[in-house]
C-alpha cells in the first residue's frame, strides 16, 4: 500500500488536496481454491474552505478508482459544519459510494459468491452537536439523520448449512442515531455516563413481481430500535462500569414472517490500576449478561448465560 498527498495552501481560508493511493490486495487461506490477487489504484481531489472565524467548514471532494483495469464510477461528495451560538453546530454530508466485494464475500469455498455485484448509490446525513466543558465537567451529545439509498446492497443470508453473500436490488436505509455522554472530574477520579439509541429503518425497495412478499420489509438481522447506557466511576485508582444493552427484535426471514425476540442484557466490569514506577499493572473482573438473560443473536443459536472474565495488563512506561 503506499500513498502520495500534496497539499496546496491557497490563502489562509482556502486548500487543495491531491493524491494518488496504490493498493495490491492477495488473499491466501485454505478457504479460498487458489490465491487470490486484485490491484486497487485511486486518484483524489478536494478543496477545503474554513472561514476567518472558524464558524463555517466546507469540503468539496472527487474520488475515483480503478480495480484491475476497471475504472469505478465518479464518486463526489460535500460535507459542511457551521457553529452557531457557543456549543453548537450543525454538520451535513452528502455523498456519492461505490464498494466492492471483499474477497471473502467472492471466493469462500462453499459460501462466497463469485457473481457478487457492487454497492453503489448515496448517502446524506444532517447532525446536531451539543459540547460544554468547565474545569469540572464535560457534556456532548449529538443526533443525526440519515437517508441513504443503495443498489445491489451485498447481504449473508443463512441457509440450513451456512450463509451466503447476495445483492438486493435496491435498499433504502433510513433513520437516526443519537447520543450523550456527561463526565464529571474531582481530585481523586471522576463520574460518568453515557447514552446510545439508534433508529434504523432498511427495507428491500425491489418491486419485481418475484420479489413482492420482500417489498418494504425490513432486511433480515437488521433490528429497528438499538440502545445502550453506561455508568463508570473511578476513584483512586479503582474502577467499575455498568453498561446494559437493547436490541429490538430482528427478522430472519426476508418477508418478515419470522423473527427472534429482542432482547437486553446487563455487563459489570470492575477493577484496580495500580502504579508501579513508570509501569502499570491492571487487573479487571467482568461480568457479562448480570441479569442471566435467555437470549439469541442469531436463530437458534442460544448466547451464554451469566458469565465471568478475568483479565490482568501490564503496560510499560506509561508516563511517556
């Protein structure tokens, strides 16, 4: 992989980047037939402005690539981020993608699929930021929507025997994600917690009459709602987090007639950092699913009930 930039500084509010990127990819395991090789080159071009106050941030960029010897498609996009009053500041991108195929989702034997067609299509997002710091605290928070709608979207879907990459025809993913987050600092340690929630609507846009029972359902293990919030102290030197998790039910079949429950689950991790010299020895006890929750990601694959970890770190000169 190697990677060459130049930066063209044209006043103190306006910039041009350029490169190229050189990427030779080999796949070699037993799970392929034979090695595996692919040659990615890629040209960029953006142009970044930041006004004199710092309140307004644009970018305008152009990225191509050529796998093999296969141009891709022009893939533009335009970000931006104006702040406004003393904590706040909107952020936006637009953008267009185009993703290959891993080799994995090609030439797994028995489960990739070698007539695997690219992703492609856009990407827009609209956000919101919170931040307030003083000698004591720190609060973010931010909430984002977003739409994006993609071609031959690549999906594992499980068979009895195993899963198997495809291409849907067209996606249209859609929803918003927030989060918040509060730290408060004293002498000896700090208090802290943290929140995420996620509303991701991804239903199947194909309309072809041998397709409709899919039409406007929700892909397979892709859950609607998702949560999760966490507790942390510290003091001294020890340390203890709480963290529970929600996960709304998710459909495994693609005409949303099946589904495996939602579930939610409890993990509590404590421990002591102790300070030898410049050195650090941490020793870590967690508990994970506190509350012995009977639960599945996957269909009939049960996940294990309360269980525990041990874990011991020595981390060397840490003050440097």
């Amino acid at each position: 992989n190697s990677e060459i930039e130049n930066r063209f500084i044209i006043s103190q509010n306006h910039q041009v980047n350029i490169g190229l990127d050189e990427l030779y990819e080999i796949g070699e395991t037993n799970n392929y037939e034979q090695t595996r090789y692919r040659n990615r080159a890629s040209a960029f071009l953006s142009y970044r402005f930041f006004s004199s106050s710092d309140k307004l941030a644009t970018v305008l960029s152009l990225r191509t690539e050529m796998v093999n010897t296969e141009f891709t498609p022009l893939m533009p996009s335009i970000s931006a981020r104006f702040t406004f009053l003393s904590n706040l500041s909107l952020n936006t991108n637009i953008s267009r993608i185009y993703k290959i195929p891993t080799f994995n989702d090609l030439y797994w034997t028995g489960w990739g699929n070698p007539d695997l067609e690219p992703e492609s299509g856009w990407t827009m997002d609209l956000g919101l930021n919170f931040e307030k710091k003083t000698k004591s605290s720190i609060v973010n928070s931010n909430i984002t929507i977003f739409n994006n709608t993609i071609s031959n979207w690549i999906i594992w879907t499980p068979s009895l025997t195993s899963w198997t990459p495809e291409n849907i025809t067209k996606v249209w993913s859609r929803g918003l994600e927030s989060s918040l987050s509060a730290d408060y600092l004293y002498s000896k340690g700090k208090i802290g917690l943290s929140a995420l929630y996620s509303y991701t609507k991804a239903t199947n846009q194909n309309d072809d009459s041998l397709f409709i029972k899919e039409f406007e359902k929700q892909l397979i293990y892709t859950p609607t709602h998702k949560g999760s919030a966490s507790l942390y102290v510290c003091y001294s030197g020890f340390f203890m987090r709480y963290t529970h998790q929600l996960v709304g039910k998710r459909f495994t079949s693609k005409d949303n007639s099946y589904f495996v429950n939602g579930y939610h689950i409890g993990d509590l991790s404590f421990g002591k950092i102790f300070l030898i010299s410049k050195n650090e020895f941490i020793i870590n006890l967690r508990i994970n699913n506190l509350w012995n929750e009977n639960y599945q990601v996957m269909v009939n694959y049960s996940m294990p009930m309360v269980n525990y970890q041990i874990s011991l770190s020595y981390n060397f000169n840490k003050s440097n």
